[in-house]
C-alpha cells in the first residue's frame, strides 16, 4: 500500500515538473525554447569541449604521475600507464580510483584530507584539486 502512495507520489511531483517546465517554455519564444534552440553544439564547441579537453589531458598526466611514482604498489611505466586510456586497456579499480584520489589532493594540498575521517566526497575533492 505505502508503495503505491509512494509511486503516486512520484507521479505527481513528476506531473508538476513537467507543467512547470510547460509553462516556463511557453512564456519563450519559439526559437528560445530548449527543444528548438540550436546554439547548444556551439557553445559545446567553444567552451565545454575545450575546457573538458584540457581537463581529461591534466588527469591523464597526474595519473600517470601517480603510476609511475616508485612507492604506488600499481607502479607502471608510463606507457603501461597510458593504456588505462585505450579502448581494451586495463580497468580502473575502485581501490585504483580511491588511492589516485588521495593521491591528488595530498600532492596538491601536502597535508591529508581534513575531518572526513577518510571519507571523500565530490566537494572534497573538488576544493583541492581546482
């Protein structure tokens, strides 16, 4: 019973998104609404693609930073390490994933994540490696 409210629940605030987003696109004019704009590749293009860019190609360099350093038990050379980025390549692990992690923010920070009992989470990370 608790279920079937709950999906009924569900139903009606996703009901009320889309009549909000129904209005908010009919307040527009034709050629602003989301589904009919086509400025989206171009921005994508000027600004996103090239930002994402040089941000994949900073973090293949601090991973493979982080590889080839002598003490890291998945120590690799570097070619070793740039076929964790071909199609095929080795797997990226969540222990892999967790220790480059803490790699970063300590290379970048010099000191250990502070008061997250060695939790990390996304705005963690992000305030010691941008």
């Amino acid at each position: 019973m608790s279920s079937a409210r709950g999906l009924k629940a569900q139903q009606r605030k996703s009901l009320e998104r889309k009549a909000k987003f129904q209005a908010s696109q009919a307040a527009k004019l034709p050629e602003e609404r989301l589904f009919n704009r086509q400025d989206f590749d171009d921005f994508v293009l000027k600004h996103v693609g090239l930002s994402w860019e040089r941000c994949l190609t900073q973090m293949r360099q601090w991973f493979t930073e982080f590889l080839t350093d002598d003490d890291n038990p998945f120590h690799k050379t570097a070619e070793e390490a740039a076929t964790y980025f071909t199609p095929g390549g080795p797997p990226f692990t969540v222990k892999l994933v967790r220790m480059f992690l803490e790699y970063l923010i300590e290379s970048r920070s010099g000191q250990a994540i502070p008061g997250s009992n060695g939790r990390l989470h996304h705005t963690t990370i992000h305030s010691y490696v941008e």
